[in-house]
C-alpha cells in the first residue's frame, strides 16, 4: 500500500478522535477480561476484532479472513491472567499501545483519511513487528495486502461525515496538536473529568496557535 509509518514523520492529517472512544472502551473490556492490568496492543486487536466496522470487515473478507477467525489466530500472544489484577475497566496503556494509537495517525494521513478508524489501529499493529504482527501474517493479513484492501474500498461514508467532528478544526502541520490529540484520547475516567477538560483546552490553545 505504500510506505510504513514513519517515526519521524510530522502528524499532520485531520482526525476525529470521536470514532476511537469506542475502540478505547473495548481494548479496556478486553483487558479486565482477560485479568491483566494494563492496554497492551493485543487488547487493542481483540477489541477493535468484536466490532471491527464496515471497512475493516469488508477488507478482511477481500484477503478471506473473517474477524473472529483472527481474533483466535493471535490468541497465542495473549499472555497468561494475573492472580490479583488491579481491576477496571480504567487501565494504564503500555508504552508498545500508546505507540499503536499514533501510528494509527500517521496510518490514516497516509491513506487520506480524515478520521482514525478500527482499520487505522491495525494497520498500526501490523506496521510494527513483534508476535502480534507474526501472527496475524500467518491468518492472512499483512500490511501491504491489508492496507490495499482499504485503499481500494477508500475512505468509509461514516468516517468522511465525521472529518469535520472537531468544530471544523484541523491540525493541519501542527504535531504539538496531535500530541494534546493524543493525551485527549487516552484520558480516562481513573484520570478525571478534569484531566479530560484540560486536554481540551489545551487541544484548543495548540490547534489556534498553529500559524
């Protein structure tokens, strides 16, 4: 599908954070679920897999591949459950799922989406490599294949009506508004409704001083 998410590698795509919510709240079910204590990028999958939406599911078919089938081929790499987990459904995410939901920034800004979508998130994951990525390779899905499924499907009709979900706000070359961007989205009820105030501001003041 083109070239990798670079590290280096200004954000600059306009993303409603809005689709991800959702995506956040399952990868959370997932780990308390699974008794551990943290968001790790397995959790992302397995929960962007129960609800993966219409682009990411038509994609997977396209390469004969269907969600729950490979929500089972990665199950391997879900490591064993805590004795005494913390308990949810709030939980830190690891440095490895913080790293996902910014490439899934980049993923998007490459394909001309304006939103981060379930699709975005894993291609994310397969950019990376690791087991995750080994496995999901062995079912059928790679980057290159899946990421040419998207492209050829474009960008879903609900994604493109969410682009202007932040008051018509973009972040156009801005990264310190991706950066609040991201802070916003993995804020969490442990953290506060005044964390999540302060992210908003903060994503305000970033996106008016851009020049």
């Amino acid at each position: 599908m083109g070239t990798r998410p670079n590290k280096r590698l200004k954000l600059t795509a306009r993303v409603d954070c809005g689709m991800n919510l959702s995506s956040a709240r399952r990868t959370r079910e997932e780990a308390f679920r699974l008794r551990h204590d943290d968001v790790q990028p397995v959790h992302i999958v397995l929960g962007l897999l129960r609800n993966p939406g219409a682009n990411c599911t038509a994609a997977l078919k396209q390469l004969g591949v269907e969600p729950s089938g490979l929500s089972q081929a990665i199950s391997v790499a879900i490591p064993p459950p805590l004795p005494d987990p913390i308990g949810g459904p709030d939980f830190p995410y690891t440095n490895g799922a913080k790293r996902v939901l910014e490439l899934s920034m980049e993923v998007a800004r490459n394909l001309g989406h304006g939103y981060v979508a379930t699709e975005h998130l894993l291609l994310a994951v397969l950019s990376r490599p690791g087991e995750l990525t080994k496995l999901m390779e062995g079912a059928g899905v790679t980057f290159d294949s899946f990421g040419s499924a998207i492209r050829e499907l474009g960008p879903s009709e609900k994604g493109s009506s969410m682009e202007l979900g932040m008051s018509g706000w973009s972040v156009h070359g801005s990264p310190r508004a991706m950066k609040w961007l991201v802070l916003l989205f993995l804020s969490s009820r442990v953290v506060g409704w005044l964390a999540l105030v302060i992210a908003v501001s903060a994503l305000i003041l970033a996106i008016r001083a851009q020049p």
